[in-house]
C-alpha cells in the first residue's frame, strides 16, 4: 500500500515552460486536493476533487489546471510557469465523507522557477 | 471567508518546559478543528481533531467557541516533538480544509 505517491520530487523550470505534477492514490479515497507551502502562509488549497469527472477551484487557483479522469489519479498542470509558482506542493486524498478531515499527504514536489 | 491565525512563527522551549501553540479562527459556520504535524523530512500527518477530544503523544487541544482558538497544548515538551505544526479548519466546502501559517516547535535539550 503506497498511499499518495507524487513525482517528480524535485523540478526546475524556466518562465513560461509548462509541466504536468503527478498524483496518485491507491487506497480508492474519493476526495483528492492539491495544496502549495509557503513560508509564513502555510498550506493553501489550489484544486480539489471530490470524485472521478468532478472537480473545483480553491482559494489559489491562478495558473493552474486540473482533471481527474480516474479515482486513483489527480495531476496538477502549470500552464505557463511563472517564478511566483516556486512552492513546494503538496497532494492529498481522504475517504468518504464521513471521515474526509483526515488528509493523507504525499511527499511533495520542490518546485522552482527561474 | 474562512480564516486561520497561528501568532507564532517559531516557538522555542527547553524539555521539560510546557508547550502552547496558539491558533485561532475566524468562520461563521460550525467548525471542525484539526492540528497536522510535519516532521523533519517526513509527510504532513494529522496529530489531532477536535470532535474526537483525544490526547495524542501527550497532545491535546480544547476547542473554545467564546474565544474562536484550538490552542494546542503538552504539559513537559520532549525534543522529539520539535517539528512544524499547523491549525486547520475544515467543515465547508468541498470539505477541504483551511490551513494557518504553521509554527515551527524546537525543544532544546
């Protein structure tokens, strides 16, 4: 059982170039969500899932796409890198509803953009 | 909106010396409270929710609505608890949760 599996671990960017983070669960939890670390303003919610085909905005969406096309999968698109997006991202999945506060967290991704 | 506020950046203690890491928040519905602890190089993990009032590694955090804080608090600290601890507020949308801005614990020998 591998849980929350991301890659790459690491991946430098330049401005403007475009990348796909990788998410994958196996422990069939229908709620996925992708998060980014800063110092100081600690995790914030870019997307979310709540099930196969369905998916939402967070509170820092800007420059970032989403889909979920299998309940195992969530991957995270930067459509035009941007220097701002250096972060370290997180990926995280819970069950259903009646125990959805519980997070599972991947590793994260270091991200820089120069 | 939905807001969490953790004061401290950075808390320092000796071991041995109690331990009050402070969160508060700001939500008009019904709130569901958890503390997720990061350890050094290791994943972001849940330490404790509100609902199961739970002492967990000899944590434990008293939700107080007349004052809108889940302070989290252990009476000896022990240096294996240093480590970034963040507040979370969930119960809304999406059911995804509302993260503060962490602080770090460091206990000294």
């Amino acid at each position: 059982n591998a849980g929350v599996t991301q890659t790459p671990k690491f991946q430098v960017l330049k401005t403007g170039q475009s990348m796909t983070l990788q998410c994958a669960q196996d422990m069939n939890h229908e709620y996925m969500s992708w998060y980014r670390q800063d110092p100081g303003m600690g995790l914030r919610l870019i997307h979310y899932s709540v099930g196969a085909g369905i998916t939402d905005q967070g509170e820092v969406p800007n420059g970032y796409n989403v889909s979920r096309s299998t309940t195992e999968d969530f991957p995270l698109r930067l459509l035009s890198a941007a220097p701002s997006q250096t972060s370290v991202y997180f990926c995280a999945s819970s069950p259903d509803r009646a125990t959805n506060e519980k997070l599972f967290f991947g590793s994260g991704t270091q991200l820089s953009v120069l | 909106a939905q807001r969490v506020t953790q004061p401290e950046k950075l808390l320092s203690v000796f071991k041995g010396a109690p331990v009050e890491l402070k969160c508060n928040y700001s939500y008009s519905g019904s709130p569901e409270l958890f503390w997720y602890v990061q350890y050094s190089r290791q994943r972001l993990q849940l330490l404790l929710r509100h609902i199961s009032r739970e002492s967990i590694k000899g944590f434990t955090a008293d939700l107080n609505k007349g004052e809108t804080s889940f302070h989290l608090k252990k009476p000896f600290a022990q240096e294996e608890d240093s480590a970034m601890y963040y507040c979370a507020l969930g119960g809304f949308r999406g059911n995804m949760l509302t993260f503060g801005g962490g602080t770090r614990l460091m206990v000294k020998p």
